[in-house]
C-alpha cells in the first residue's frame, strides 16, 4: 500500500513515496524511477539494480521487490532512517 502524501523526495529522473508492507505493516519506501528521464544512465541503473538484489550489508538500503514497467521502474526499499539525513525520516 502506497501513503497518499506527496513524495517524500524528488531528483533528477526518481521520486520516492512512502508505503506498507500488507502483510508486516513495515514501513517501506517506493523508488519510483522515469525510464526515459535515465536516458544513457539507463544500463547503469540496470547493472545497479542487479546489484542490490544481491547486496545484504547493515548500512545499505535492502532491496525487498523490484517492479518494471515500459515506462517505469519501481523499487521497493527498506527504510533506513537511524542512518539516513533524507526528509522520509523527518515525517515520524
């Protein structure tokens, strides 16, 4: 489940929102990437995509599900505040 706030961060070509976990209720949070916005950076975010699916490490964003569309990529990520300044952690 998506919150219905407006996103929590903006950048170049990402958005990122707030959401939950249906089954555990966790917090997690939506990357939400414009294919045609990466540009050239297209194969370099692919080839980090697959990285994270690999990646498991305690200062590290984990990587939960990983969603594609024609237009879009959809990340689903853990939250991190204890170690992150981003403005997700300045909501709670």
């Amino acid at each position: 489940m998506c919150d219905q706030r407006p996103y929590v961060c903006e950048g170049g070509f990402a958005k990122v929102k707030l959401g939950y976990h249906s089954l555990t209720g966790d917090r997690v949070a939506i990357k939400i990437m414009d294919k045609k916005a990466l540009g050239e950076d297209l194969p370099r975010v692919r080839t980090e995509i697959a990285a994270l699916k690999q990646l498991s490490h305690q200062h590290v964003c984990k990587l939960y599900q990983m969603y594609e569309t024609e237009h879009k990529f959809y990340m689903v990520l853990e939250v991190l505040c204890q170690y992150s300044t981003l403005p997700v952690c300045q909501l709670y």
